[in-house]
C-alpha cells in the first residue's frame, strides 16, 4: 500500500475528518499527563493536517510517512513552517534524534499486518523518545473491523473523484479495494484501483507489546474521549510512557 492514486484526492474525500478533534486530543493529553518539550514526531503523518495544525500552537513538528506521494502534500501545506519530513517506515524508523511526544493517529499503526511489525514499531519509537518522552497512537477497534467495516461496500460521488469501497473482511483483517474515478484536466474522468490491508489487535495485546517495548500504559480510551473503551468503541486510543 503506497497511496499512490489515493493522495492525488486523500484530502477531498477526508474533508469531513475529525481532524480538529485529534489535534485537540493531542492538547489534552500533553496538559493532562505533563508531557515535557515541545518537539514533536508525527509518525504516518499523511498530507499533514495534524502536523499543520499543532505546528500552529507552536510544537516543533517532524513528519514521518511510507508515501512519497502523501509527504508531497504535506511539504506544501506546512512550507511556511518550519515542519521536517522524512520517508521512511515507521517499523524501521532511523532519526538519529529523540523527542518528546510520538503519534501514529488516524489508524496508520493499523497497516502494520503482524503483532511483529508493531512490536517493532514500538521498540523503534522508544529509541526515539527521550526520558520520561510519550507515545499516543489510535487504532480501529475489533468491533470496527467486524461490524462496522465487515464485507460492507461504500459509494462516494463528486464533481471532481468518485469511489467504489469494497471490504473483505477476515476476522481482524480487512482489505479495503478501492476503485477511484479522478476528474482530469479534459473534464473526463480516469480510473485507478488500490488496495489497503488493515489489521487490529485486542486492547491485551497492545498492551503486552507496549509493556515488552518497555512502556508503562498511562490511559486507554475511545472515540476521542477520555472515557474508557466499551464493547461498541470504534477508535481506541493509548497513551504510554518512556
């Protein structure tokens, strides 16, 4: 999955994200939990819209995401900010430097497809903390995979793109084929095909990986609230510390 086509239209068809609501997220639980420093690494940081909003409140901002493509995005929506970004895979992430507070939101820890590349995922972000330094990182809840997402088919439709959604879903594996219908320049319309692989663990076992990464899970909550997951939660959300 490289978001290839995808990031030609990630912003038009995310325009109704909560994106506000993620940025404030992050607000609260540096206030709440005291989260020392003001640098910043945004891991799977996408076209930006975080990392934008929270170099804004003065943090000092570094992207990191996989797509060349999605990076390019960012790098102009943040140009009259002083925002680095790097391409790189966030299991093998190499920075040669420590912050204060890691993200991985908008479910981009989900793309990791085996408890092996998230643990390794969680070891690489400890090296890349400093003491004391937190981890915030949001994933689909198993309800989500199964209910919600399960073999369901979704439609969007515009002026400017068009999507065909399909899921297939394999117990906490879904595989999300997209059919996107981009308007060109000649007003006609070209078709692109991309698959997304996502995969979700039960609160448990992020728990146990963190705590094998060397973390101590200061909160678990859900659907951006600080209130505590229930059966029917469809984002959960951790905090850890170094």
């Amino acid at each position: 999955m490289s978001y290839r086509s995808f990031a030609q239209v990630y912003d038009v068809l995310m325009d109704t994200a909560p994106y506000d609501k993620w940025t404030q997220l992050v607000l609260d639980s540096i206030e709440k939990y005291n989260v020392p420093g003001k640098e910043i690494l945004d891991l799977g940081c996408g076209t930006g819209t975080i990392t934008y909003q929270l170099a804004l409140k003065g943090y000092e901002l570094t992207g990191v995401d996989l797509s060349a493509d999605m990076l390019a995005i960012a790098r102009q929506k943040t140009e009259a900010l002083p925002v680095h970004y790097f391409q790189q895979n966030m299991a093998k992430l190499e920075l040669n430097r420590a912050f204060d507070l890691v993200l991985i939101l908008c479910d981009a820890l989900n793309y990791l497809d085996s408890k092996e590349k998230v643990l390794k995922t969680f070891n690489k972000v400890y090296e890349h903390l400093n003491n004391n330094g937190m981890l915030l990182f949001d994933v689909h809840s198993p309800y989500k995979m199964t209910h919600l997402f399960g073999n369901e088919t979704f439609t969007y439709q515009s002026e400017d793109v068009s999507y065909i959604w399909e899921c297939i879903q394999d117990d906490l594996r879904v595989q999300h084929d997209l059919t996107l219908f981009i308007k060109r320049e000649d007003a006609l319309h070209e078709r692109h095909y991309e698959t997304h692989i996502q995969t979700t663990f039960s609160i448990e076992e992020y728990d146990a990986m963190l705590a094998k990464a060397g973390f101590t899970v200061l909160d678990v909550f859900a659907d951006f609230t600080l209130e505590a997951p229930n059966e029917k939660s469809e984002r959960i959300f951790f905090l850890a510390k170094k």
